[in-house]
C-alpha cells in the first residue's frame, strides 16, 4: 500500500523525530493517536510521511496510504485496501461500504497499524471511516491547518527549507560536490528566487538535468524565468508561494510547447486532473482552438468509454465500469460550468450524450447531488446547442436529461415540478418521435409514478393504462417484457394505495418469478417493498421485517449500493414494523441507522422527516421526551415540513400522513 521510497529524500529530521516521539511514545490501546502535517502544497509534507513509514515499518502490522485530494482517489485508495486487507465485503461501487469495512477491521486489529490521509482538503470524505478504536496511528497531510481538527488537534507545521537545507537538497538531486564553493553560490543564488520550496528545488533540478544545464546556467534560466514572470503582472498569493511555483511549472511547459502533441496531452490533463495542476498555468500556452480541442477530445473518449443508457434501461450491470470514471465527468462539467474560465467551452453532441448518461447513472445509484449538478451542465449544453443546430437529436437528448430531473424531483418531493417537467417530456417526444416509440411509453409511465408520489391515485391510474398501451403495440421481445412487468410493480403500490391489498397480493409471486428468471436483483430488492408494506398492511409485523430485511440485502450485498434511497427506506420501515411490535431499542436502532445514511447521502432528503418523526415516537414511548435528542428531531421536523409545504401552519399538529405524503411512492 505504501508509495515507493523517496531514494533521494533529504533532511526533515526534526520534523521526524517529532513524529517518532509523538506516535511512538504514546501507545493506546483504546484510542487511535494522530497528527496533521500542515503546510503549503509541495513543502514535502507528503514526503515526510512517505519517509517516517519507511523509517518504522517494522514497527507496524498494517500500514494503508490513503490518497485522499479528490473522491475518486480516496475511493480507489479503500478499494485498494479493503482487497489488502483480504476484507470479504470489497465493494466495486460503495465507497462508504469500503470505508466501514476497512474502518472496521483496524477497530478489531490486535497488532499496531498506520494509516495516512494524503492531501486531505475536507474531513467529512474521511469522517465515516476515521477509526474510533485500536492500536493505531494516524498521520494527515494536508495545506488546511485544521482539517481535522475536531478529531485531531495535534499540528505539526512544515516549514520551507533552511538555506543550508535547500542548498543541500539541491547539489544532491543533481548529485554534485556539496562543499564545491562555486556549486554551493549557484545553489545559493537559485534558492533566493524559490524561497526554500522543495517541489521547486525538485523540479528545478529536474529541468536542469533534463536540458544537461550546468548549475550556473540553471540560475540564469532561473532569472530570465522570473523576470518575464514580473512583466505579466504575477499571480498574487500567499508568501509568493504560487509564483515560484509557477514559475517552475512555466519552464517545463516551455520545453514542451515544442512538441504540439505533448501540448495537446497537457490541455485534456487540464480537465480531467485540475488539482494536480493548476488550469491557470495552461493559460498562457494553451490557445482557444486548443482548449476546445482538448475538452472535445476528452468528450469524445469518456462518451465511448461510459455505460450508456438504452431507452429507459437500468444500467446496474455496468456500475463497476461507470464507476472509473463518472468523476472525471464530474470534473469535466465542472469546467464547462464554470464561467471564470477564458475562453469558455462550447459543448458538443457527445457531451450532451455523456452527460445525459451520467445524470441517469448517479439518479440510479442514488447519488442525487452528484446528479443535479450535471443535470444543471446538461440542460445548459443543449440550450446552446439548439442556437447553433435545429436537429432533432439534441430536443430527445434534452427530453432525456429533463426526464432524470424529474425522476429526481420525485426522490426530493418536489411532486409539482416533477409533473411539469414530464409533461414537458412527453410533449417532446410527441413532436420529434414516432407515436407508439419506447420513449414515450417511458415517460407516460413516469408520469404514472408522480401522480403516485402527488396521491392524485385515479390520474395515476389513467396513465398507466396509456403506457401499458403503447407497450402492447411493441413486437414481442424481453425488452417488451420487462417493460410490462415493471409497470406491473408499480400497479402493485397502486392498489396498496387505494385499499386494494388482495389484489396486489395476488401479483407479488408472478414478478418475484420473473425477476428471478432475469437475475435482477435491483428489481427483486423494490418488489419486497410494496411486498412487506402489504403485510404491514394486515399486520404480519414478523413477516414484513423480513420482506424489508431481503429487500435490504439486495442493496447491501458486496458491489450494491447500501446508502441507495430504496436501502434507508428498508431500514425505516424495518424500525416502523419493530415499533409496532413493542421492539423499542431494536427500532431506535433502525432509525438512527436511516438517519445517518441520509445525512451522508442526501441531508435534505424528504425521507428524513418521517425517519426523524418516528424516531422521536419510539423516544417518546422510552421515556426520552425531554432530552437535547427529542428536541433537535422535533427541529429537522419542522424545517423538513417548512422546506416543502411552506404553507403549512407549524402551530398544527405534524402528523405521519403528512410526513408520509412528502415521500415519493416507491418508498412510500
């Protein structure tokens, strides 16, 4: 797990030693020690820790390097050790079920472990899988001084380097006389204009080799370097920090402006890896042509390379694919979105695919922040596409991306929008496709469910019947099929609804039948909902619990989604049965388990009101009802009720029909 060794690692000892006193020095076996390394980016906090786990491995049964500067990378880093570790429960697609994992195993661990959080910008990416417990110790690196300071407030500062450790540092990565006098005034003199940095110092010596400079004639580049830095007004920054930095990543942009296909190279790094380096710096090199080409090109391979969705299809057969790389569609959208930039990005049909695929993907997963913000970047990019196009293409790529955000509205209960978008939808599809098409069966089904989520039963109903309609009129096939009997699922919740639970009864083991036979799991996990709902329903408390708890474990499984919308309504509704039969601490413990998923997957979730509501029933009947517990439920309560029915007068009585009625039917 650990990064190679740094064979040219020079000084720090302080610095290490007091790392060495600090987490060797205090053994604990119920709780972990830990530390931050705070300084600027490329001050070598990273390399000081790399060089303490070398120095004491052996003094560790498990050391984990958890690159932790974006999301995609803090993910692929807990995959990476959950499989280490040997961990049953590795999962392709859940980062937070890897996090528990691994969190869980150090918490168990009878023999000494290390873990570091690299570049770590935000505590809440680490929050879930901060260890509690255990024989261990924990180092942070990070340019934020308290990142983690509500879990460790023990700071150690990295400093630039002294002179006569940057001097020192210098001759040695170009592995010269360090007592030369004339080689030590070169040294000394480049060090004036980098300030002690060390990544400077680094890449300085790096470029200096690569161009077989003497070291007198580094300084002088060194010089020419800064000046003409100096003439475009330099970047103004903490300590010049970023000019020296800048500086040093402008001479090897340079050299490389010599070779267009390596510029070209750099231009698509600039979208899919920001943070590593800074956009600013491609500005000077990068012309206009080349930018869009760049953003193009990224387009194009992310578009050929992500799961695509096929007329209203799941796509959870291809999670572990789209999970690779829906972060740097992320990062992609959030460059074409960002209006700072010069010059701005023009999209492309391949980006509004892209995007309209990855809004579909997140919605599935039940990522619905990630989703909203590239469906703002999807909209946006088919609005500019039709002033330049009348093709009909774009008008169904938009109907699609504003049919997830509607499908979204639904999970947010905004069930007014939801209908008004999808009416927008079907009025699309209408004009620009084929009457009896796949599409429009589609979202006259999706209108079907918002009527369901508004309790408007009859219009759901009606809807209903006009898509299974226009899917009868499709060639027989397993697409056909599978339409049908998914419209046969949501009936099933219809006529829960409207006090028909017989006949819903009657429908469960034919879908059960066939989901089976088609091995699709997220099917078989929705089915069980509606199905323990009719038990509650004629109060077999028992057995809906179990109908819940299989519904469950389809989305908890190893490579599942356990923090999916469908999962806390699961444990919701297992807590509910629980408290109807007298199960008070098993229900609480439900509950608090729901609310703390959807604080982490969605804080604003409407779900979370009725979690909240029931929870403070269950406090209640334990005799908690005047505790700082109680009263902050019966808070979120009210501002969930305040956020979406704005009209209500808080002085009435909140009930659970009315926290119920802001859910969405499929988890209703």
């Amino acid at each position: 797990m650990l990064p190679l060794r740094n064979a040219k690692f020079f000084g720090r000892e302080s610095i290490l030693n007091e790392i060495g006193q600090t987490l060797q020095n205090s053994p604990s076996a119920t709780e972990p020690i830990a530390i931050t390394l705070n300084g600027l980016g490329g001050i070598g906090k990273s390399q000081i820790a790399r060089e303490y786990a070398y120095r004491w491995k052996a003094q560790y049964g498990i050391i984990l390097w958890i690159e932790s500067e974006t999301a995609l990378s803090l993910d692929q880093s807990l995959r990476k050790a959950a499989i280490e570790l040997k961990l049953a429960n590795v999962s392709q697609t859940d980062s937070l079920q890897n996090k528990v994992a691994v969190r869980g195993k150090l918490e168990r661990s009878e023999t000494p472990w290390l873990v570091i959080f690299d570049n770590l910008n935000e505590a809440s990416a680490i929050e879930d899988f901060w260890p509690r417990g255990g024989l261990g110790s924990i180092i942070v690196t990070s340019v934020v001084s308290d990142v983690v300071f509500n879990l460790n407030p023990y700071v150690i500062k990295v400093p630039a380097f002294s002179e006569e450790e940057a001097i020192g540092c210098f001759l040695d990565q170009l592995a010269l006389d360090n007592k030369d006098e004339l080689n030590k005034n070169s040294a000394a003199k480049i060090n004036q204009e980098l300030g002690g940095h060390p990544l400077a110092i680094v890449r300085v010596a790096a470029f200096a080799r690569s161009c077989k400079f003497r070291i007198e004639e580094c300084a002088e580049q060194i010089e020419l370097a800064l000046d003409e830095a100096r003439d475009a007004s330099p970047i103004k920054n903490y300590d010049d920090y970023l000019k020296d930095i800048s500086t040093v990543w402008k001479m090897s942009f340079k050299k490389l402006s010599e070779k267009p296909r390596a510029m070209s190279l750099l231009g698509m790094l600039s979208y899919l890896a920001a943070e590593t380096i800074p956009e600013v710096l491609f500005t000077p090199k990068l012309s206009r042509g080349q930018k869009q080409d760049a953003f193009d090109q990224i387009t194009f391979l992310l578009y050929h390379a992500f799961p695509k969705q096929d007329k209203g299809q799941y796509l959870h057969d291809h999670w572990e694919q789209g999970n690779l790389l829906v972060n740097h569609i992320v990062t992609l959208n959030r460059h074409y979105l960002d209006t700072s930039s010069s010059p701005q990005i023009f999209p492309s049909l391949h980006y509004i695919r892209l995007l309209s695929n990855c809004a579909w993907f997140l919605y599935e997963k039940g990522n619905n922040i990630e989703a909203r913000t590239i469906i703002i970047g999807g909209l946006n990019a088919c609005e500019k596409l039709k002033t330049k196009s009348k093709s009909d293409e774009i008008h169904v790529i938009y109907a699609h991306i504003l049919n997830t955000s509607a499908l979204l509205d639904g999970f947010r209960g905004f069930f007014d929008s939801q209908i008004e978008k999808l009416n927008l939808v079907l009025e699309i599809r209408k004009r620009v496709l084929a009457e009896n098409h796949e599409e429009i069966s589609g979202v006259l089904n999706n209108l079907c469910l918002a009527y369901e989520n508004a309790m408007r039963f009859s219009e759901a109903l009606e809807y209903r019947e006009k898509s299974l309609e226009v899917c009868w009129k499709h060639p027989e096939s397993r697409s056909r099929d599978l339409k049908i009997k998914k419209r046969d699922l949501t009936f099933t919740r219809l006529l829960l609804a409207t006090d028909r639970p017989e006949e819903a009864k009657a429908l469960f083991p034919g879908l059960l039948q066939y989901f089976k036979s088609i091995n699709n799991w997220f099917l078989i996990g929705q089915l069980f909902i509606p199905w323990g709902n009719y038990q509650f329903a004629v109060r077999d408390f028992e057995g809906s619990k179990e109908s819940f708890l299989y519904a469950l474990k389809q989305y908890e499984d190893v490579g599942k989604v356990m923090y999916h919308p469908d999962a806390t309504a699961c444990l919701y509704k297992i807590g509910r049965a629980a408290l109807e039969e007298g199960d008070l601490v098993y229900a609480i413990e439900k509950f608090r388990e729901a609310i703390r998923r959807l604080q982490l997957a969605d804080p604003k979730s409407p779900q979370i009101g009725r979690v909240y509501f029931m929870l403070g029933k269950a406090l209640k009947k334990m005799g908690f009802d005047n505790t700082d517990e109680m009263r902050m439920v019966e808070k979120e309560i009210r501002d969930i009720v305040q956020a979406l029915r704005p009209q209500h007068d808080l002085s009435v009585e909140i009930t659970e029909a009315l926290l119920d009625s802001l859910v969405c039917g499929m988890i209703r």
